[in-house]
C-alpha cells in the first residue's frame, strides 16, 4: 500500500513538472516582425544603429563625429523572448535588454536608463 501511495505522489510530480514547462512564452509574428528592422538613435555627435533579422543574427553600428571621428561595428546573435532581447557578439560578449515599443519607436532598457530608437 506504502509503495502504491509513493508511485502515485512520483507520478503526479512528474506530471506537474512536465505540464509547468520552462515558463517561456512563444515570441508572437507580430512582435518578431515589429522587432525586426532597422533601429536608429542620434543623440548629439553620436549615432547608434541596430539592424535586427529574423534570423537571429544582428549588427549594430556606432559611430561619433566629434574631433576625433569613431565608427564601430559588432555583429553576432540574440535571443528574444517578447520582453528581453539578449545579443551575443561574435566575439563572445553578452548583454541584455528590456524590450517595450511606444508607437513607431523600439525601447531598450537596462538598470532603469532607457534608449529610444526610431524605424530607419
């Protein structure tokens, strides 16, 4: 009778594992398609540019014009969940985002500081 009651409480443990999944939601069309475009932000001499593809790969571009004039460009991977967007550089660094859209405009967030970029 014992073995019988601990089969049936491994049983419904097992159950209640599978059925809670991972706890990830599926990223909607809709949200991948508005995610997925060109991102601008000019603030200043400073201009930040996102291109980000369906097919999980990104490159984002920054460039400065000020006295000595910079340009750099990082491309990689991410992973998007409908509200976190992860990028992965090729070369191995990691770094997150909040994700929200307001109109027209993506918003990334992180530690409260938020940047807003425009469709390009």
């Amino acid at each position: 009778m014992l073995k019988k009651k601990i089969y049936v409480f491994l049983i419904v443990c097992v159950c209640f594992l599978c059925g809670c999944g991972s706890g990830k939601k599926e990223v909607s069309q809709e949200d991948m398609a508005k995610l997925c475009n060109t991102w601008q932000k000019v603030s200043g001499d400073m201009t930040t540019t996102y291109t980000i593809k369906s097919d999980g790969t990104y490159t984002e571009q920054s460039s400065a014009t000020g006295d000595v004039p910079v340009s750099v460009t990082i491309s990689g991977t991410y992973k998007y969940d409908g509200k976190t967007i992860t990028f992965e550089s090729s070369d191995g660094l990691s770094y997150s985002f909040d994700v929200s859209f307001d109109g027209e405009d993506l918003i990334f967030e992180h530690n409260g500081y938020q940047n807003r970029y425009s469709k390009r």
